[in-house]
C-alpha cells in the first residue's frame, strides 16, 4: 500500500462506516439516502398496496376469466418490490418489473372491464396503485425516465378509464380529479427523491474535497517529519564522523572514522528503501547486469543491459554490488518518473580494474543544483549510496537528456577492505 492510500485510509478511519456504506469516499452519504428511500418506498408501498389489494380482491368490475390473471400481475411484483426495498437488494429490477406490468393491466384494463356497469364514482382498483406505480419508475429509472412516469402513468390510468366506460359524460369529471391527484402526489414523491439524492451527492462531494485536503496535508505533514529526522541523523551521523576524523591520530582511528562516515552516507542513501548493506559474498559483473534488469523489470519498465565485460577476475563484493544495482535501479526509476522512459538504456562495463555503469535517457534533463534539498533521489539513493562503498558517481543532464555514470575501483576500497 502506497503512501497516500495509507493517508486516505487514515483520513476515511474517521468517519463512522456500517456494512451499508462500505464503498468509496464519494458515495458514502448517497448510499445511505438510499437506502432510505428503499426503506420508506417500502413502507409505504405495503401500506397502499395493503389496501388496494382488499379492494383489488371485492372488486366484481373484470369479466369472467380476467379477475385473477390482472391481480396476480399487478401484486405479485408489488410484493416483490416491496421486499426488495427492505432487504436492500434488486430494487431497480423490481421496481421496473412492477412498473411495465403495471402498464400491461392497465392495457388489458379496457377488455377486462368492458360493459361493467359499476357505479362511474366507484374508481376501479388499479387507481389504488398508480402512485405506487410512479414511485416505483422513480426508485427504478434515471431522472428523465422518472418525469416521464410521473406524468404519463397518472394519464394513462386516465385514458384507459375512459375507453373502458366509452368516454361517458359524467366520468370526466372522476377521471379528472383522480389523474390531478395522481399527478400531484407523484410529482411530491418525484421532487422529495430528487432532493434528497441531490444533497447526498453535494455532501459526497464535500467530503470527498475534505478528505483530499486532509491526505494532502498529511502529506506534507510527513514529507517535513521525514525532512526534520534524516537531517537530524545526519546531523548527529556526520558530526560524530567529523569528531571522530579530527581526534584521529593512529591508523586504528583512521579506519573508525571512515567507518562511522560510510554508516552515515549508507544511512543517507537508504533513507528512501528499506535497503540495508547486505553480505559481502563476492558477485560477479554478469549478476549485477541480471539484478538491474531484474528491478527494472519490477518497476514495470524493460531495460536491456549492454554488456561489455572482459574479465571475469574482478570480484565484487555483495554489498558494494547491491549498492551498485540499488542506485543504478533508482536512475531507471528517476528516468521512467521524470523522462517517460524516452529513450532509456543502460550499460554495463567491467574489467581487472573497474566496473562501470551507465543509465541513459532522451528526456527533457534537469538541473541538479535546483533540486530541492529533501528530494533524495540523486543525491542519497545514487551519490551518498555509491560513495558510501567507495564507489563514484557522475550526473550529466541537458536537453538532450541525463547519464548517470557508476564507478567503482577495487583499489579505492583497499584501504577498508584491508582494515
């Protein structure tokens, strides 16, 4: 896990979570509404739809043979939705099931009740549920579609009331205060879900700028602690070298202040990577070339090494070779971070006397007198890294892109080596 996913986990820590609301920072507040809107649908819907199935039940208005068949396809879905609001699970498909059926009764309606002589007054049992039809295309649909439904399903009850009693004159006036009431209750229901939905999102939305804020002042927060420890540690590291340099006066003390200022600069260098020295099992130049094509690999680019070494009599320390491959390692990172990979290669050359690395890209190159004094890359994971085994770095860069050159001698860590 990265830096800043740690920083949005913490910051995202504090703010209370329920199996409900597990998702991301920017649907947090919106899912809950929600699911409130599910809960109360469902609520209400079993309370309409309780009543309109007592009357959908006494209703003798269908002719024989359709009674059944249109109850069952109405309420059968309705039941349905309505334990899918409760449970929290299929709502939209529920929901969108109810409400084609729905409009499938309602086109059947006029051969179903056709020469009813039921009362004109007596509204017929799916004007019961027409609401409930209109919530149902809100909890199911996009916004338009929801307009829609809430307009065309009232007017659709309407016009199928109408054709069943053959446009009789003194229904207008029923059809016309059921189809208002309809429209009106929908067009509440409609406005409530969407004003909800809509302060759910802008709260996200805050939140999700807070806590961005939040991780971003961590951030920093952690760059300047991290800044205020290493300087510390070299600080006290270097001082104590320096001390332990100008008391030196034996050969003895000699050796343990080069020691303590190679301890300081691996330090340094491994202040960005959990690296430490490693053992000094001798390695060869070809297994050196190998693990930085090997880390290469793991920072997701494909380097080829050219190589160019001959003779296999220089033996290389493990650790002096794991500091070699770690900073030339960082130079591919720095080239792929900084460069895009433009142009990037590496080679390798070693013989009796020396080895030598290089790092190359074709990028935009940069000044290193301008780099910020806490960005380690160049100067702990390459330079500190390399001089603290003795080794030596030098880094071109100009428009035409950036070479870091690795040497090390093995007669430069004589003097060590023999301590």
């Amino acid at each position: 896990m990265t830096d800043s996913e740690e920083i949005l986990d913490e910051a995202w820590g504090h703010i209370p979570q329920s199996r409900d609301a597990s998702a991301s920072i920017g649907s947090f507040t919106r899912l809950r509404v929600e699911r409130i809107i599910w809960v109360a649908a469902g609520a209400g819907s079993l309370v309409l739809g309780a009543q309109a199935l007592v009357v959908a039940l006494g209703s003798t208005i269908e002719q024989p043979g359709w009674h059944e068949p249109l109850v069952l396809a109405a309420f059968v879905p309705l039941a349905l939705m309505i334990i899918a609001c409760f449970v929290g699970r299929g709502v939209r498909f529920t929901a969108g099931l109810f409400v084609f059926m729905y409009i499938g009764v309602l086109a059947l309606w006029p051969l179903a009740a056709a020469g009813s002589d039921a009362p004109l007054s007596e509204a017929p049992w799916p004007w019961h549920i027409v609401n409930i039809a209109t919530l149902a295309a809100v909890l199911a649909f996009p916004l338009p579609i929801q307009l829609a439904g809430s307009v065309l399903i009232p007017l659709l009850y309407g016009l199928v009331r109408l054709i069943a009693d053959n446009f009789a004159t003194g229904l207008w006036y029923y059809v016309i205060i059921e189809v208002s009431f309809s429209l009106i209750f929908g067009g509440v229901l409609l406005t409530l879900a969407w004003v909800f939905r809509s302060v759910a999102v802008g709260v996200d939305e805050t939140r999700a700028h807070a806590v961005e804020s939040y991780s971003r002042a961590a951030a920093a927060n952690a760059a300047e602690q991290e800044r205020v420890a290493v300087a510390a540690l070299m600080h006290d590291s270097v001082l104590a070298a320096l001390i332990a340099a100008e008391r030196s006066d034996t050969p003895r003390g000699r050796v343990l202040a080069v020691a303590m200022a190679r301890e300081a600069l691996t330090r340094l260098a491994n202040t960005e990577q959990d690296a430490g020295e490693g053992s000094d099992d001798v390695r060869s130049a070809d297994s050196i070339a190998e693990a930085i094509e090997t880390a290469s690999r793991e920072l997701g680019t494909r380097i080829a090494m050219h190589r160019e070494i001959r003779s296999g009599d220089l033996d290389i320390p493990g650790r002096i070779s794991r500091a070699l491959v770690l900073a030339a390692t960082q130079a591919v990172a720095n080239a792929v971070e900084h460069a895009g990979g433009v142009g990037l290669e590496a080679s390798l050359y070693a013989d009796d006397e020396r080895i030598n690395i290089e790092v190359r890209d074709a990028g935009g190159g940069f000044d290193l007198n301008a780099v910020p004094d806490d960005r380690l890359g160049i100067r702990a994971s390459i330079i500190a890294r390399v001089a603290a085994v003795g080794g030596s770095t030098d880094v071109e860069s100009d428009a035409g892109g950036t070479t870091v050159r690795l040497e090390w001698r093995p007669r430069r860590d004589a003097y060590l080596e023999d301590a």
